[in-house]
C-alpha cells in the first residue's frame, strides 16, 4: 500500500483488497450513487471486484487513479477520491471527482482531501489546470468545490448522464497551478 500524501485528520492511499467492507458501506447507498453513473453495489463481490480493478491501474496508469481516503481516528475508509481523465498534450489538465460515505458528511472531510490532492498534484508538478463537475442538483458537490478555492466557469447544457440514464446539466469548476496554496 503506498500513502498518496496526507492532511491533518486524513491518510490518502492506494485501495487495498482488505478494504471492500468500507468501500461496500458507501457504493452500496443509494444516496452516494445518486448523481453518479453507477447503481448502488448490492454484493461485496462487487466491490471486491471494483477494488481490484483500481489496484489493476496503480501500474498501468500512475496519475490517473482512484484512491481510498482513510480517516486517521478511526482507521476507516470513509471515501474514494481520484484523477478521473488526464490530459498531458493540454499542457497537463487533470479531472478529479470524488465519493463521501454519508455518515461523515458535513464535517470538512471532503473539502480537506481536495485541497489535498491540489497540494499533491501541484508538488509532483502534474497539472497545471484542475476540473472537477458536478450534476447542477448536486449542490453539496458543489459547495465542496468552492469550499478548496475552484472558480466556477459555467454550465454545460445536458452534458451528464446519471446511472438512471437520464441527462443532466453539469457544473464546470477549476483551480490553476497558481492558485494552489502550499
């Protein structure tokens, strides 16, 4: 398992197998896959399954990845964060996203990783621009966002689908190279 960097009350790292209970108890609930493209995981196999798949691309692709968020008191995986799209030929343009178990919500933890991963990206020199979007209805994915210090550019009309098949409108933010605080 290698740690991708760490904050105050979290540990970033690499997913390990042991941790598809975790994993299980967020990408099992309906509220967490809502606005995403999945459907809520009905078996561990599933996540067992997922988990091994982003432990598969820890050696094809090291930036683009998912990683666990593992809060430090309790030594539990509340989270999934990742580097969904890199694009080195548009002068290194990352796309993060990112998944918070509903019981730890409302308490900074997601804004913390963020601000994190824009710390961890700026370090290894990665990007120079960060994304990240949202389903306009999601209005706590959106706060996280201004929360870390994004712009938000605007809106693409009917740019999303949902795991319900249905099209939405997505919120468009970012954060420069410059703008990150060490």
């Amino acid at each position: 398992m290698k740690i991708i960097y760490q904050t105050e009350r979290l540990i970033v790292r690499q997913w390990q197998m042991n941790d598809y209970h975790d994993y299980f108890e967020f990408v099992s609930n309906p509220a967490v896959s809502k606005y995403l493209t999945f459907q809520p995981y009905k078996t561990y196999k599933q996540a067992k399954e997922r988990i091994a798949n982003m432990i598969a691309v820890y050696q094809k692709e090291p930036v683009k990845a998912d990683f666990a968020i593992l809060l430090k008191t309790e030594n539990k995986v509340i989270g999934s964060i990742a580097i969904n799209s890199f694009k080195p030929s548009a002068s290194g343009v990352v796309r993060i996203g990112y998944m918070l178990n509903p019981k730890y919500q409302g308490k900074g933890y997601m804004t913390e990783a963020v601000v994190g991963l824009f710390k961890y990206i700026k370090k290894n020199n990665i990007a120079k621009r960060i994304e990240a979007t949202h389903d306009v209805e999601n209005v706590k994915s959106g706060n996280v966002m201004k929360r870390a210090g994004m712009t938000f550019e605007g809106i693409e009309r009917k740019a999303g689908q949902n795991n319900l098949h249905s099209r939405y409108d997505v919120a468009l933010y970012s954060i420069l190279f410059e703008e990150i605080k060490d």
